[in-house]
C-alpha cells in the first residue's frame, strides 16, 4: 500500500500537560487507557508520520509452556474471522480465566467450503470446550454464525467489522499488549502476523493499521475478535459476583 503524501506548514506542537485547563489526572487516566501510540499523538502532540509495528511487546507476551488443550476449571472463547476470496478463515481460542488471559490455540486455512470450515471450527471449539464465539458477521458472517450457534452449540456474539469498530477492537488489543493482560504460546504465523502489523499517519492524521503488502492479517483480526468477546463474555466466577 502506497503511503499518501501531503504538504504540512509549519506548525507549533505543545504537550497536554502544558495546557493549564486540562487537569492532570485526566491526562493520566488517558496515558492508562489509550494505546501509547495513540496517547503520543493526542496527548504529547507527536506527529508520528512513519510506519511502525504497533504490537512493540509482542515477544514480550510469549509464554513458554502454554497450555495448549483443554484445562479443568478453565472457561474459553473462540474468535472467528471469516476468509474471503484470498484470504484465510482464522481462529483463536482465548483462555478468559487466565491471569493473565491467554492464547491457547490457534488455527488458519485456505480453500475450504464453508460445511468443511464449519466442521475444523466445531472441532477446535469443541476440543476446549468454549463457552461462546466472537465471530464477524460481515459478508458470509451471519449464516456460518448462525451454523456455528447450532453445531457447537453455544451463544455466538456478532462483530460487525468497520473502519470505527475495527480501529477501536485494535486499539484496545494493543493496549492489552502494552499492559501485558495476554498471555501468547509460541506460534509462529500469530508472531510472524502481529510483529508485521503496521500504524501509518494518513495525510489527515489518522492512523491506519494494516498487514504489509503481500502478508496476512487473519490471526491478528482473529485475536482482536477473540478479544473483543471477552470483555462481553461473563465468566461463572464473574456471573456469580453479579448475583
């Protein structure tokens, strides 16, 4: 993907922290939830304008042993992302009861009709016993949802993919690798996928996530979907401090 270009004037940049109107507590609770990106962008008033790794910490989240089957007492959420004409059909099995949560499994192929999808899908769910799916409805999404929801069987929640959803699930999987809250095990395509993936600041100032040209991005969207699912998905132990 060609980066855009565009003529910038001048400009005089001071951090937050200068503006005596803008309390510093606020500018803290900021630093804690937004991406460090991000909060250099909107809080330090640097203009990043070069491509970057956005997952700056993903090595740092491997965990050497990871479980990689299923686990008593343990609670797990699958993240499906549907592949399209050139792209792969991608899944993650998050850990949700883990401190912190962690990556089980994942799984990516190519070239399969959909009632072959269905069936790898089923078995991986099945094989950890996962209580819920986080899986895009976008394009084929709803119907291979709805025959998730019936073969597993277990609540399927619908993530619908655009430009706004999908900056805001990537901005809070990147914050959870900046805080450590996930555990990766020691994949090599999910690794290769989130070391890749890029920020570029568009000539508007926004920023734009993506994979490379040539590379792939489904176990990354996977993860953020799997991701996305466990901040909506209750645990028992979380269920039963409700009641």
């Amino acid at each position: 993907m060609d980066r855009g270009t565009a003529a910038r004037g001048p400009r005089s940049a001071f951090p937050s922290s200068a503006n005596p109107h803008l309390p510093a507590d606020d500018v803290e609770e900021a630093r804690a939830q937004l991406s460090e990106r991000d909060y250099a962008q909107e809080y330090l008033v640097h203009f990043l304008e070069t491509d970057g790794s956005v997952f700056t910490n993903g090595l740092g989240c491997v965990v050497d042993p990871l479980p990689q089957s299923w686990q008593s007492g343990h609670e797990y959420l699958l993240g499906v992302d549907w592949g399209r004409l050139q792209d792969a059909t991608a899944c993650v099995v998050l850990d949700i009861t883990a401190q912190p949560k962690a990556v089980g499994a994942v799984d990516r192929f190519m070239k399969l009709d959909y009632h072959r999808q269905i069936a790898r899908i089923k078995a991986l769910g099945s094989r950890f016993g996962v209580g819920a799916v986080a899986a895009e409805r976008n394009a084929a999404g709803d119907p291979l949802a709805e025959q998730l929801r019936r073969d597993l069987p277990v609540p399927v929640h619908p993530f619908t993919t655009t430009a706004v959803s999908e900056r805001q699930g990537l901005d809070r999987l990147i914050l959870a690798f900046k805080r450590q809250e996930i555990a990766l095990l020691r994949d090599d395509a999910l690794i290769h996928e989130l070391l890749a993936y890029s920020a570029k600041t568009l000539p508007s100032g926004l920023i734009q996530y993506g994979a490379p040209p040539g590379s792939h991005d489904d176990l990354v969207m996977a993860l953020m979907l799997a991701w996305e699912g466990s901040r909506i998905v209750l645990t028992r132990e979380q269920r039963r401090a409700l009641q």
